[in-house]
C-alpha cells in the first residue's frame, strides 16, 4: 500500500512539474492565438500538443494580436478546449502542429503526422517529433 501511494505521488509531481510553467490563463492565450477562428475540436487539439510538448516554447499564439481583440466566447471555448485536453489525447501524442502552409515549406520534415483535425482552410495537421 505504501508503495503504490509513493508511486501515484511521484507520478502527480512528475506531471505537474512536466506542466509547471503553462498556467491555464498562458495555455488560452495559446489556444486562442492559434485557433481562434478554427472549429472547437481543432482548439482541443491544440491544448493537448501543448500539454504533449510541455511548454509554450515555439507557440506564437501566446502573443498573437488579435488575442485583444477577441469575444468572450472564443475565450470560453478556448478555457473548455484547455480542460477538456486534459482528458484524452485526440492528437494520438503530437507535439507540434501547423496549417498546409506549414506542411508544404517541410516545416514537419522528419517528424510523424498523428492525425489531421478540420477540414478546408481550417485544418489543422499535428505531427510528433
């Protein structure tokens, strides 16, 4: 018994230390940069390849400035979006993600795409490193 409660311990702090420095205010700035305009699962999407990066090193949606200037149910969908990442990984483990745009410079090159979320001009391709 006192094993497994050292090891659901240790457990609980290698997460949150792997997460420590995206509070969830930072991760809906984050989201809300980079899909604001996108459909609701391509904003999960979003929350769970930060959370499989863990850190916001690279994600310019943090300081996008368009962020200002968005309603409050972009920022509603995007606090859901963050909360509901938490629950299951719908990006099969990505840990980068871009637009076509991206996928045709070879920004990806190397990497593995794990699952492609929206469809037309919205979506959004999720590729591990």
């Amino acid at each position: 018994m006192k094993r497994s409660w050292l090891i659901l311990s240790v457990s609980l702090c290698l997460c949150s230390s792997l997460h420590a420095g995206i509070t969830p205010k930072l991760a809906k700035r984050a989201i809300v940069g980079e899909a604001a305009g996108a459909p609701y699962i391509v904003k999960v999407g979003i929350g769970c390849a930060i959370r499989n990066r863990g850190t916001l090193h690279g994600v310019y949606g943090v300081n996008a400035k368009h962020n200002a200037t968005e309603p409050d149910w972009v920022w509603n969908d995007a606090g859901r979006a963050w909360r509901e990442s938490a629950l299951k990984d719908i990006t099969n483990g990505a840990d980068h993600f871009g637009n076509a745009d991206d996928v045709r410079k070879g920004t990806f090159e190397g990497m593995t795409l794990t699952v492609v979320l929206g469809t037309g001009k919205n979506a959004t391709y999720f590729f591990k490193a």
